[in-house]
C-alpha cells in the first residue's frame, strides 16, 4: 500500500513538473507578445500550392495573371521525403514572381495526393488563398472572365463604408485549374501598404497576403505571433451582404486579423463567427493533396522557431530539421510543421 501511494506521488510529481515546465515555456513565449518573439522569423518567403499538372499551371499563372516563372527544379531523395513527410517523392517545383512577391507550384510526379474535394467552401479550415493586388478592379475582372475563370465569389465586392477598417475595399475570389482558392483585391486610398499605391503600368502588382481559415484567433495568435514574432497589423469584423457574397457563404460574420512579418507577404487569419459549420482540416493530409498549401518563412535558427511553434499548438511533419543545402534551393535546412488548425509552415533557414 506504501509502495502503490509513493509510485502515485512520484506520477503526480513528474505531471506536475511537465506541466509547470509547458506552462513556463508558453509564458515566455506569451511575454514576447507584441514585440520581439523566442524564435522570430526573418521574412514570409514564397506561399506554396501543390498542383495535378506543372505545366498547366505555369502557362495559367503566366497568361491570366502576369506571374514570371523565374526557376524550376525537379526533387527527390531521403532528404526531401523528411522535409516534407512523403515517402518516395519525386516533384518538379517552379518558382514564379509577381512584383516582389513569390509562390512555389509543386507537382507530385510520385505519389499523387486527392483532388480538392467538389464540395469545399470558404469557412472549411483547409481553406487558404493569396491576395493579388490590381490597380482597377473592373479591368482585372473583364481579364478574368475573358479567361472563363471559375467563380468562387458571386461577383466584385465593394465592402461598406460603416466598416472603419475595411470599407472601400474592392475584392473578388476565384478559382485556378486545380480549384484552389485566389483573391484580386483593390485598396482604397487610405488602406493597404504605400507600394500598393504607387503609379504602376501593371494591371497585377503583388501578392498582399495569404489568408487562412482558423477555428479560433487567439490560438493562432499564440503560434504565429508569440512563437513566430509576426506583429498584429489590422483587424476587422466582416459581415454583411457584401460579404457574404465575397465568401459565398450565407450569413458570413468574420473576425479577421492581419499580422505582419519584417517583409512580405502578410498572413491573414479569417475566424468565422457565423456560420460555424465549417469543416475541420483532413488528420491525413499529406503535401501530395491538392488543398496543400504551405507558407515558407524564414528564420534565423529553424529548430527554435519549430520548438516554439510546437508548445504553442503546432505539430511537427518533418522529423527534425532536415539539412537540404544539396539540391540547390534557396535555403539550406528546413522543417515542415502544421499550424493548430492543420495549415502547413515551412521554417527554413537561408
């Protein structure tokens, strides 16, 4: 009886102490909130979506919205299995540039993942898209559909006037071959960054932000801003007819939050407040799925950035940091972790 009371008080006492050392880290990490983070990142690098077909995708991004494709490599190998959690890959990766900004198109040559299911809609949590800046909203709309783009808003939406932080904003979502999820988005003249506003000759300037679909903002806020170091740059609370239409959902009220890297591309969290049917993000997806996307950030020491990321609610894909320096990219290591509602971060280290 002594013997079972002392093992229960020995259990209890290694509980405690795990707990009470989870607690320290994420208070440390909560300490840095709003300014400099344990493990901040440098930049938002390149926003990633894996596609069925490279060279579809390239020719659509090129033709119907002004992308440069500035590289292309194929992959394979142990190294790259680890990072990015697929056994036996091979893929073929093309880099493309639109302003400042880039994304990386990935096609799975081997294994190929699942198609974007048919019925995703824009509050399910494997929801991403990227923000496209144009200088005129009408002229990028008509390049649109003279391309007989598939729609995923009704039409462009002007958001109110009433709503301080976001009114003036014109802004229409659509589809890519694959179904993922795009946005062009007009700023009016006292919103957006001051490059959005510069004279361009260009009908697509820029890539402004990823947006992710998340169950709660406060979480997410413990991962990218108190274990990442993004800063809070704006928020809003979205709802209404024009928002509805814009998201195609029914009686949308969004709480949106933007946060800001030191440069690039912002990460926008969309938390809907009304309807809160949305769809959890898939336990078994893989970087092979059409709905993949990952955000590339970079970070001055990967692993402590991973580890913070990971008391913060994110869960590792990668084993480790995976050292990648020979097969040619822009980084040298790298690690594939998912945030707390499944969205894929890929912190490397240049």
């Amino acid at each position: 009886m002594t013997a079972t009371k002392e093992k229960t008080k020995k259990s209890a006492a290694v509980a405690a102490h795990s707990m009470a050392l989870r607690a320290a880290i994420l208070c440390a990490l909560c300490l840095f909130a709003g300014g400099a983070a344990v493990a901040q990142i440098d930049s938002v690098s390149t926003i990633g979506i894996t596609v069925s077909d490279l060279d579809t995708s390239v020719k659509w991004y090129e033709d119907v919205l002004a992308f440069e494709k500035v590289s292309e490599v194929e992959l394979a190998g142990d190294a790259q299995e680890h990072l990015q959690g697929v056994f036996g890959l091979l893929m073929r990766v093309a880099r493309m540039k639109l302003g400042n900004e880039f994304i990386e198109l990935t096609e799975y040559l081997a294994p190929q993942g699942r198609p974007i299911p048919v019925d995703s809609r824009s509050n399910d949590r494997w929801f991403q898209h990227i923000a496209i800046i144009v200088s005129d909203m009408d002229k990028a709309y008509a390049r649109l559909r003279a391309h007989k783009v598939a729609h995923a808003s009704s039409g462009p939406q002007t958001l109110p006037d009433w709503n301080k932080n976001a009114g003036g904003i014109r802004a229409f979502y659509f589809k890519d071959p694959d179904g993922h999820v795009l946005e062009i988005l007009q700023f009016p003249p006292d919103k957006g960054a001051a490059k959005w506003h510069e004279a361009a000759d260009k009908l697509f300037l820029g890539i402004d932000h990823t947006a992710i679909v998340v169950k709660d903002t406060d979480t997410s806020l413990r991962f990218y801003r108190d274990a990442l170091g993004l800063e809070v740059a704006g928020e809003s609370e979205n709802y209404g007819v024009e928002q509805e239409h814009l998201n195609h959902v029914f009686g949308a009220r969004l709480r949106i939050t933007s946060l800001r890297p030191k440069a690039g591309p912002l990460i926008e969290f969309l938390e809907y407040l009304a309807p809160r049917d949305g769809r959890p993000y898939p336990l078994d997806s893989h970087a092979t799925d059409l709905w993949h996307w990952q955000t590339t950030v970079v970070a001055a020491h990967a692993e402590s950035a991973a580890e913070g990321a990971r008391a913060t609610g994110g869960f590792w894909v990668s084993p480790g940091v995976i050292d990648v320096s020979s097969d040619g990219l822009e980084f040298k290591k790298g690690i594939l972790l998912r945030d707390p509602d499944g969205h894929a971060v890929r912190i490397v280290e240049r």
